[in-house]
C-alpha cells in the first residue's frame, strides 16, 4: 500500500528547517558569502553551509558566534521556534 501523503515532520526538523532558513538570511542580510562567514567563525566554508542547510544541528554557543558575526540578538534567531 502507498502513501497519499508524506508523513509530517516533527516538531524538532521544523524547528531546524527554521533556524537553518533564519542562519542563511541572516549571512545574506549580513552581506557576507558563505566562506566569509566561515573566516570570521574560523570554521570551515562547509561548516555554514551544512548548518544554513540543516545537515548540521547547531549548539547554543554556536549560534551565538553566528549572532555575533552578523551583529544581530541571538532572539532572532530563537523568535518563532516553539
């Protein structure tokens, strides 16, 4: 038997389907490319591009380099993710 519908996503890939949406954004408001980012994160390019994907969870301490660099609050990145 097929499925008519795909299966709904959890809370947590919404979650991260968000963030992930919201770290790309923030780069490209920032104006700065992926490896830019990187540079300044002293990370690989492959690093942000997997996190701006969501290939990668990222931890708290992570998210706040991530604010850092792009001078944003790290709520705006946390916003809408109940």
């Amino acid at each position: 038997m097929q499925l008519l519908h795909k299966p709904k996503m959890s809370k947590s890939k919404d979650r991260q389907k968000a963030l992930s949406e919201k770290l790309k954004l923030a780069r490209e408001n920032a104006g700065m490319t992926q490896a830019e980012a990187a540079r300044l994160l002293k990370k690989p390019q492959w690093f942000v591009s997997r996190c701006e994907n969501g290939q990668r969870k990222i931890d708290v301490t992570e998210l706040m380099a991530f604010a850092e660099i792009y001078h944003i609050d790290l709520s705006r990145f946390l916003g809408e993710l109940r």
